[in-house]
C-alpha cells in the first residue's frame, strides 16, 4: 500500500503557537525554583485529546467558566487561540491571576475590528457558530452584535433589523444603520458570500469584512488533490474538532472511503484490514493535529 500525505496538514498557525506557549509557560514554572504558582489554561487548549492529556500530566488544568476559582493569585492563566471576551479577562485579572494570551493572531484582529466597528456606531452581524469559543469572544467585544449561522438566518436577522427601524424596503431610508459582517475566522468563503448576500437583501451598503483565516481553506483544497491521487483517506485529530470532521466530510463528499483516527491505536485489526485493501491511500490532519500524533499514525499504516 502506497501512503501520499496531503501537501497542507496539522497544526495551523495560531494552534502550534498556543500549544508551544502553554508548554514553554509548564516548563518554566516547574523549573522555577520557588515558583509554586499552578498553570491553567482558560477551557481546553485545542480539540485533541492527546494534547490535553499530556498538559494534564505536566500539571496545567483547565478552568470552566462558570465554576472559576475565587482566588487566582497564584495562577497562571493560558487564554487559548479562540481568544476570550473582555468581560471574563476582567474576571480573571480581578481574581489575581497572571494572564499569558494565546490569542491567535489572526483571531486577536477580528476582535479588534468588532471593537472599532461597535465603537464606530455600526451594527454588527458576526457570522459563525453561537456556541464556538471564537465567536463567543469575538461577541464580548461588540456588545448587541447579531451572530447568524447561515444565510437563512442572516436574511431573517437583516430584515428584523430592518424593519425595526420603521421602514418597508420601497420607503425612505432616511436613517438607515450601518451594518458590517465579520466571520468566524474558520467558516468557508462560499458560507460567507452566502451570509453577505442575504444581508445585502436589507442593507446593500453594508461593509463586508474579510476575516477568514485561509489555514482552514488551504488544508481543504490539500485534501481535494490529494482525494484525485487515492483510492481511499485517513483524517487524523480529535473527534471534536469541527475542521477535522470537516475534512473528513470533504473526503467523503470526493467519493473516497475515509475514517477519523484519533491515534495510532485506532489502526488496529478490522480496520488496518480495510485500508490494507487500498493501493493508495492518502493522510490528511486537522489543523489541531499534533506533528507527534501524525508522524505515528503514519507509522502504523506503513
Ligand atoms: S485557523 Fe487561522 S485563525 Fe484559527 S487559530 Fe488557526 S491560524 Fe488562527
């Protein structure tokens, strides 16, 4: 059997940063002489359990929000990629502890632009999924804003708003709001043109933001070539993470027999006899995949 990995998988960018900020921070801590402060990360660092696990093991916990501890004086507190709202920094910051953001980049500059939007008087639609991490940060920094999961949603949203400024779509629109659309960094640009148009129904000269992060979109287009060169896929992360079960749903959509793999424990028996049954199969990752993890179910398919 022949194995062809994708030209794009694994860690994105603001994954591999938070990950190494939160082992660099465990690192120094328990190296620390004296340093008997405890490291948390603010809800779970990334959707892979082996990771989680490991940090388990070098002593960094995970804090619920909604059962924060009282006193944080001695804490260290690792804010994840997704980032976090300002109200619960404020939180953590009053109860003591010493904040280390790991806020990706990319996401830190979404919440920023909502922030300069809100401020600016717009009325914000932030298109992505209610319960996401991300978007429930990005929320906390344009209070009132109008999350919408897709177009259905965002045409029923735009003419609610719409008409709550007393005005039918033929009448005047002497005191029209402005409106602005930001994303969830990881939704798909055809979603996001979708979401846009529906909006544009009510609000045509409403400002389009783009704030897709294109690591999603580049493990995407990967796995499409990589679905023509083979017979059958294996995506390797955590079943929880939402772009590992999307690109095993790409794959599937291709045509291709393919499976989610956690570890390599998960090639064991019946299915390592499945996939033996291929000639060529293909490797792909989410992008919350650690290197250590791909490099081992690359090794238990050879
Ligand atoms: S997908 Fe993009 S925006 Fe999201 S954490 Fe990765 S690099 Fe940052």
């Amino acid at each position: 059997m022949k194995l062809i990995k994708a030209e794009v998988l694994g860690y994105c960018m603001g994954v591999r940063r938070a990950v190494e900020m939160a082992y660099r921070e465990a690192d120094r801590v328990a190296a620390g002489p004296g340093d008997s402060r405890r490291v948390y990360t603010m809800g779970p660092l990334i959707h892979n359990p082996q990771v989680l696990e490991d940090l388990r093991r070098r002593g960094v916990a995970v804090l619920d929000e909604d059962a924060l501890p009282g006193d944080l004086q001695d804490a260290v507190v690792i804010i994840r990629a997704h980032g976090i709202t300002p109200t619960l920094e404020a939180e953590l910051v009053m109860r003591g502890a010493c904040l280390i953001d790991a806020t990706c980049p990319k996401v830190k500059a979404s919440q920023m632009k909502a922030r300069a939007l809100s401020e600016a008087g717009y009325r914000i639609f932030l298109a992505g999924e209610r319960r996401h991490g991300e978007v429930i940060g990005i929320q906390g920094f344009a209070p009132g804003c109008i999350i919408v999961a897709n177009r259905e949603e965002a045409e029923a949203a735009a003419e609610k708003l719409f008409r709550g400024f007393g005005r039918s779509r033929d009448g005047d629109a002497p005191d029209s709001p402005k409106t602005a659309l930001i994303a969830q960094t990881t939704l798909s640009p055809e979603e996001y043109q979708a979401i846009g148009e529906g909006i544009a129904k009510f609000f045509p000269q409403g400002e389009i933001v783009n704030t897709i992060c294109k690591a999603t979109r580049d493990r995407q287009d990967a796995l499409k070539r990589l679905c023509a060169e083979v017979d059958a896929v294996i995506i390797a992360g955590g079943r929880e993470s939402a772009n590992t079960r999307r690109l095993l749903a790409i794959a599937q959509a291709q045509g291709r027999p393919a499976w989610l793999v956690e570890s390599a424990a998960d090639i064991s028996g019946g299915l390592a006899g499945e996939i033996a049954a291929y000639p060529r199969v293909g490797l792909s990752a989410g992008a919350s995949t650690p290197d250590g993890v791909i490099e081992a179910i690359e090794g238990a398919l050879l």
